[in-house]
C-alpha cells in the first residue's frame, strides 16, 4: 500500500479550528488563559483551567472558553453542559509540551528526566500493521507541528525519528532542535464524559494525545444524548473520539492524522 507522508500543507489543511459563532446566554461561565481558579468564573473574572469550569458549575451551564492552548485532562461526571469557544476564538486542548534544554549526544539531540510513561504493546495483534512495529506506543513528539516517528532504541534513530528510553527516563531525537519548537505528549486523554448525558462539545480542537487504545479515544464518550459539533481531533495517538452512548450527534468535525480511527 502507498505510504502515508504527512506535509506542511496537511498542516495547513487539517491542523486548524473551525470559525464558530455560538451564541452566549446570561449567567454563561468563562475560562481564559489569563485567569484564575480563584475567580468567580464570570466574563470579568474568568477561571483559568477548563477542569476548575467543569467541577464548579451546576449542570445546565453553558462554559464559553476564551482563545489559547490548555494543558488538561478534564473530567465531566454526572452533570449536563456544554463547553465551546468564545465568538471567533480558537481553543486547543493540547496533551503535548513544549521540550527545551536538549543535550548533544553524538548524532543525536537527548532530553533528561523525561518521566512520562505510557501502556505499551496492548494493541491485538490484527490492530498492528507489522510495517510499524511502534504502532502499539502511544508517545510522539512533533518538530513545528510535524510528526517524527517512534523507533524502538536510541541506535536506530535517525533525522525524523525518535526513541524513549524508560528505564534511563530519556528522550532522543534526530533532529537539531535549536531554533525549533519541540512539542512532546504528555497526556494521555483530553475529555472524558461519564454519565454527563446530553453534554454540548462545541467549536474545539484536541490534539497531541498519547492516548492508548484500551482508553478509547482522546475524548470519550460514556454517556446518552451528546453533541460534538464543528470540533477538531488531529494528531491524536489513538482514536481520536469514541462515543459510547445512545443517541449522540457528531457532525460537522475535523478528523486527521489520528492514529488507530
């Protein structure tokens, strides 16, 4: 079969948030970069993590999300909102981190005191394509938005690939990092929904996590009756969204370049 090779035009193409306008009624709650947890979680005073939104709100509130990137897992039990972005905004929840600090080591680029850990190898056998052995590891690490590939020793990295050492708590790289933005996961899921029936998804992008296929997606689903509108699941280790519930709507989403679905 034809080889997939991921372009910077994919990126372009794929690696993007829909422009959205939701409405925003009174008595809405909001998150923003620039806020704090100690807040009230109003417009003036906005909360800072979308975890901090979800545990505080009563069920029936809508959380409006202003623009920028959150570091989260968020957990959404047994209540109903609806999350989505402020008015022409782009949201990312994003399982990666921004590396720095490598160190040279011969023909590579190393990181010490890498400590994040990952299932390995619970893929069954007929999910592996033997042309990608890796395939069942869900860590990755990307170089300004591409993709490099997962090898199994430090000896077998080369320019575009990469190997974590968890024993030694070591990353390696084959590219010269200085100058670029090295991203790597560090999460393993973004969103799970658990018993938050007819909970609203709306207008966001998921990326860059190393979700393992016994977790059934980057955002999940255990619930009746949810919407996931006009959302984004890109470069995700796994399955980018799994819905496990009856009557749920998914339409009008972007999904690329995740790894099992």
């Amino acid at each position: 079969e034809p080889t997939i090779v991921f372009t910077a035009a994919d990126a372009t193409r794929y690696v993007r948030i829909k422009d959205t306008n939701y409405p925003i009624p009174n008595g809405a709650f909001f998150v923003a970069p620039n806020g704090n947890d100690a807040n009230a979680g109003t417009q003036a005073k906005p909360w800072r993590t979308i975890k901090k939104a979800v545990t505080t709100a009563p069920s029936g509130s809508m959380i409006v999300i202003r623009q920028g990137t959150y570091h989260e897992t968020v957990v959404i039990r047994d209540k109903t909102l609806t999350l989505q972005p402020y008015p022409h905004e782009q949201v990312w929840l994003k399982g990666s981190v921004v590396v720095r600090d490598w160190v040279k080591d011969g023909a590579v680029w190393r990181k010490d005191g890498w400590t994040h850990r990952f299932p390995q190898g619970d893929i069954p056998p007929d999910f592996l394509d033997r042309r990608y052995p890796m395939a069942a590891a869900p860590d990755m690490v990307f170089i300004d938005g591409m993709p490099l590939a997962q090898v199994g020793s430090k000896d077998q990295v080369t320019a575009g690939t990469f190997f974590v050492d968890y024993g030694s708590q070591q990353l390696f790289i084959g590219i010269d990092p200085t100058g670029k933005r090295v991203e790597v996961s560090a999460l393993a899921q973004a969103l799970l929904l658990n018993q938050s029936h007819n909970t609203n998804i709306l207008g966001l992008g998921f990326m860059h996590y190393a979700t393992s296929v016994n977790q059934y997606g980057a955002v999940r689903g255990d619930a009746d009756g949810l919407v996931f509108e006009n959302n984004t699941f890109v470069h995700n280790a796994s399955t980018g969204l799994s819905v496990l519930g009856a009557n749920g709507s998914v339409r009008d989403n972007i999904f690329a370049f995740n790894g099992l679905v």
